[in-house]
C-alpha cells in the first residue's frame, strides 16, 4: 500500500496535462498508464493555437516546435468540383495562426519528459487502474495492478482521465449520457511520396467522406462508415476500401493495393456523450472520461488539455498545501468547463446531422457548401475563433513552486 497527494489514471493529454502543472506546483503527483508506451495510430493529432499558448506559458513551445510536425494554417473540405475553405487561421489575432499536426504519442511524451524534470512527480507505466477506493461516500485512491501483481494507491484527489471507457469512472458509478453519432472511422495508412498533396483535408463525396492526415512519410487515412458498418464493409473484401480510396484520392491509385487485407486496419467506435456530474467526494473526471468527443474539428486533445489547466488552476494551491478537497471546488472545475463541452458537442452534432449523416446515408446526397465559409461575415470569423481557441480558452495560472531537478 502507497499513499499520493494525488493519483491521475490515464496518461493521455488530460492526464498528462494535469500531472505536469500539478508537478510544478509542488504536488506529490502519480500518473497511471496501462501501456507500456503512448504509441497508438488512432489517437489525434492535432495541436490548436490554444493548446500552442498553454504550451508557451510552460516554456515548451520551443521544445514542442522541434519536434516532426506539419504547420495547417486553415480547414479545407474537398468535394467533387471544388475546395471550400471552413477556416482562415492566418487571420487570428495570435502568436500562433496554425494547427500542428504532431503524432500525440510525441506530444504525452513532450509533457510526461517535461514533468519527470520535477521529483514529486511519479509515472507508472503498464499499471492497469481497477477500480476506486471507498471509505463511505468517499474515494480516497485506486486499486491497481502491474507486473508484480494487485495494490492500492490512497490519494486526497484520485481524477480520472483514462478516457471514453474509464474503468475509474464506472467503478465510481458515474454513467454518461450517451448522444448518437451516424459514423465510426475505419484507419489505415498508405505510402507518401514526395509530388503528393502536402496539406491534411476532409474530402467528401455522395456516400463517401475521408480524412487524409499528412505525416511525412505515409498518410494516416481516416475513412467515415455508417455507425456500425464495420463488419458488413468487412464482408465486402478489402476492395470495398480500396476502390473509394483511389476514386476519392486519385494520387493513391497506385498504392491501394498495398493494403492487402483488413488486417492492415482499425475501427475506432465514435462515441459522443457526457457526464451530467464529473465528480464524486475524493474524485474528478475529466478529459474523454468525461466528455468523449467526435472527431469533428480535431478538438480532442484541446479541449481535454483545457480541463486539465481548468483544474489545475482551481486545485494546486489547496493540493500543495496538503488540504482536503472539498466536493464544492471539484464541482468549480465543471462548472467552468461544462459551457465549452456543451457548446462544442452542439456544434459537432450539427455537422453530423447536417453534412455527415446525409452524405452517408443509405440514400446519400450531395451537401450543397458555400464556395467560401472563411469569409462569410460573422461565421468566418466565428469559425476561426472557434477552431482556434475553442469557446472557453484556458490559461495558467496555478504557481510554479517545485525545482526541476
């Protein structure tokens, strides 16, 4: 048996994010992770300006930028005959007018090294959370298990970030409330070669739509289904995802045949819900945990480092000086960020029952689209504020108090 200041269950950006601040505040910190390392395909790539400025008020922006990334400075929808552009980001009045598309394994690692620097800071990888410690109403750590077998870890804050499937949030009986999305995402990657398009782009087409995230050497492709289609696109040889590929994509014709079979791909399930209470006495969620996202607009990553500096600003002082935490500030910390949750889940389902669900319906149809979004009075300037900085833009303020070491 171990005792923490505080436990985070999850080593993606909300967990991460949360660890690091919370480290240099001088809080004994331990971060969980069940794998061994942070290196998965699906999770998101990308980096927007206000995740950029989070990153500059740490002194990482530098580091950050040396790291392999590509620079998107809008969004593009390619349909059949045209481009339309959604979002000008050159026209924010920022330091950073761009989204980064940077593989998110190298970013956990760029926030986990960045918190290592600090010794109240202690991550476990390969170390599966089981569920919470309870004394009454109260969760006062989790139960754990690694290599050398089952243990306790007791914490004065146990959160949860370990994502859309938190074992740490049913084991407290905390159920969200589901919405539908008409789509799950199969992934795959094929070759890139030089004289290719340099830009990431959704390209949509009658009963087809695909993501195309440039990573230098290959492309990570995203392919949108019916929600649930899976298995019946798998029954249809894996020519049912070659074909769509070359016809949407023409300078991948020549490639296609690289992907062999379906063991070549993923299926990631999109799930839109949130929690109605993100807390317990003892316990926070955030992150996906709290509130999975559609991969509409790439906001993931960005909204789940905002809750971590949300709760980090509210909670460091009172976590250092080693007070308990009472429900009433954990309840703070949703209250500031349920606004922005809400607002971009009501946007993201707007794009899905307007462009997606009817582009790939069992009658699609073609999506009529403005020539130019970018420059549409108001919507254009709102749709960069918002791809941007998101609703609600968090900056730090929590104390810098512990010594790197």
């Amino acid at each position: 048996m171990r005792r923490t200041t505080c436990v985070i269950a999850g080593g993606g950006p909300a967990g991460a994010m949360l660890a690091l601040l919370l480290a240099r505040a001088g809080v004994e910190v331990t971060l969980l992770e069940k794998h061994d390392d942070f290196l998965r395909d699906f999770r998101g790539d990308t980096i927007h300006p206000s995740t950029l400025q989070i990153l500059d008020e740490l002194g990482l922006a530098e580091e950050f930028h040396r790291l392999p990334h590509r620079k998107a400075y809008g969004m593009e929808i390619h349909t059949d005959d045209t481009t339309v552009p959604v979002a000008n980001l050159r026209r924010l009045k920022s330091k950073y007018q761009y989204i980064a598309f940077v593989p998110q394994w190298e970013f956990l690692d760029l926030l986990t090294t960045a918190a290592k620097r600090y010794p109240n800071f202690h991550l476990l990888m390969e170390t599966e959370v089981l569920g919470v410690i309870r004394e009454g109403d109260a969760v006062r750590g989790v139960r754990y298990r690694d290599a050398s077998g089952e243990h306790e870890l007791r914490a004065t804050l146990t959160v949860a970030a370990d994502g859309r499937h938190s074992d740490v949030r049913r084991s407290a009986g905390l159920v969200p409330v589901e919405h539908s999305a008409p789509m799950d995402v199969v992934w795959f990657r094929l070759p890139r070669e030089p004289e290719d398009p340099g830009v990431t782009f959704l390209r949509v087409s009658s009963g087809h739509m695909m993501v195309s995230i440039n990573r230098e050497t290959y492309w990570q492709l995203a392919y949108l289904i019916p929600k649930g289609g899976f298995e019946t696109l798998r029954s249809q040889g894996i020519e049912a995802i070659r074909e769509p590929v070359a016809r949407l994509l023409p300078f991948l014709g020549d490639r296609v045949g690289q992907l062999r079979d379906f063991e070549a791909v993923s299926v990631l399930s999109v799930v839109l819900n949130r929690l109605r209470r993100w807390h317990r006495p003892g316990l926070l969620v955030i992150g996906d945990a709290a509130h999975a996202m559609s991969p509409i607009f790439g906001v993931g990553i960005n909204l789940a480092v905002q809750d971590a500096v949300a709760a980090a600003n509210l909670l460091a002082e009172p976590l250092a000086a080693g007070a308990e935490i009472p429900e009433a500030l954990l309840a703070r910390v949703q209250r500031r960020r349920t606004p922005p949750t809400a607002i971009t889940q009501f946007a993201q389902r707007v794009v899905q029952n307007r462009l997606i669900r009817p582009t790939l319906s069992e009658h699609p149809r073609q999506v009529r689209l403005p020539r130019d979004i970018s420059r549409l009075p108001l919507i254009g300037f709102l749709a960069r504020r918002f791809v941007g900085f998101g609703v609600l833009p968090e900056h730090i303020s929590s104390p810098m108090k512990s010594h790197q070491v």
